[in-house]
C-alpha cells in the first residue's frame, strides 16, 4: 500500500477552496501552487511566523539593544520584520497565562483512505497539561463556525486524543505610520471531540487524494518513506 503524508494544513486550505470559502477567493491555481509548496511570502505570512516566534521563544532572544526593537529574521523569508514591544505585550501575556506551555509539538496519525495509508503529519502550535492550543494571527478574525468546520483541529484531536482544543486569536492592524495594534481575542474558541469525527476528517483527505491525481499532484503527496 502507497503511503502519503499530509499535513492539516494542506487538508484544511484544500477544504477551504472546495467549499468556495471566502466567496471563492482561494482558486484552483491557488491550491495547486500551495500543494506544490511554492507560495510566495506575503506581508501577513512575515508578520504571523515573526508573532508566532515571539510566543514560542519569548521576545528577549529577538530583542536588538542597539535599535531597541525586536527584529525577526528567516532563512528563506525576505526582509526583516520589526516589532515594538507595545505591540508584544498580547503575547507577552499569553506567555504569562500558559508558562507551562510546550511549543512545536510534533504529532502523527495514520489512516487508510482510497487505497492509501495516509501519515497525517503535523506540528502542534502549543500543548498545556491536555489541551491543545492552536494559534491564528491575522488582519482579520473569523467565527465560531469558521473555526468548528476546520479540519485543523480535528486532525490533533485525532493524534493526540485531548478532550479540548482552543484557538488562541491574535488580531492586528497595520497603520501607515506608528506601531501595529495587536489584541488577543478573548475569550478563545474551544471544541471538543465528536462522534465521526475521523470520518469528517477521511472525507477531506479523500477528496484531496482524487484532486491530486486528476492533477498530476500526486508526487507532492507521496511520502520518501516507503
């Protein structure tokens, strides 16, 4: 049997352009570059891994004592992103709230789907005793049921069999001049397992899986390890 691996995330942005989410923003041609793996960083993308790096590392390690800023850095993202300790101290709280929080928790699931044993590969944002956290960073925040309908969640709840996952939501506005607002949406969302959920969660791998090979995509499924 053919093993794939998958991440959630790949799961959920191909749930999201299947069902015309966002009045259809997300097209085929989207899709088909994010599962290649050759999307372009974007302003937003820069300024999540940047807020995202300051929660799980804490801001001192990014602190520049000469520009008195906080610099972030990539080796594949272009630029720098520079951020203000105004707009740090959401997550400098949030740090404070979950000081017993592991980051970057890896996780795997295994599943057979349309003739495939399926490795559901991911990175867990955060785990606090048995909950999972999963953090969200944007210009814009979406719903409760934005948010329920994901494949994301299920997909850990399914690897690591908690009773609680929790979106942890960071908003932020980007000004032409002066320092970002950011916010931590509280409260945050949180759902809980549900009976068929992994069927929920094989139907979209599936659905993936039959995109993938009438695409000739197939290649950007399959795992090395056979």
């Amino acid at each position: 049997m053919v093993k794939l691996s998958i991440s959630p995330s790949k799961i959920e942005q191909f749930r999201l352009f299947y069902t015309e989410a966002f009045n259809g923003f997300i097209t085929q041609e989207n899709i088909i570059t994010y599962l290649r793996g050759e999307q372009e960083w974007k302003d937003e993308m820069r300024f999540v891994s940047a807020y995202h790096a300051m929660i799980e590392f804490g801001p001192e390690k990014f602190f520049d004592p000469v520009r008195g800023v906080y610099v972030y850095t990539e080796d594949r993202m272009p630029g720098e992103i520079v951020l203000t300790k105004s707009e740090l101290l959401p997550a400098i709280e949030y740090r404070a709230k979950y000081p017993g929080m592991i980051n970057e928790m890896k996780a795997k699931y295994w599943t057979e789907v349309a003739g495939y044993r399926v490795l559901i590969n991911m990175r867990i944002d955060g785990m606090n005793g048995l909950v999972v956290h999963e953090r969200k960073t944007g210009k814009r925040t979406n719903g409760f049921d934005y948010y329920q309908a994901s494949t994301q969640w299920k997909c850990y709840a399914l690897a690591t069999e908690c009773k609680l996952i929790q979106y942890d939501i960071f908003k932020y506005n980007e000004p032409r001049s002066g320092p970002r607002k950011v916010e931590y949406i509280d409260p945050p969302y949180q759902f809980m397992p549900y009976t068929g959920m992994k069927n929920d969660v094989d139907h979209w791998i599936g659905q993936l899986i039959h995109f993938c090979e009438i695409n000739n995509l197939m290649k950007f499924l399959i795992s090395p390890y056979q």
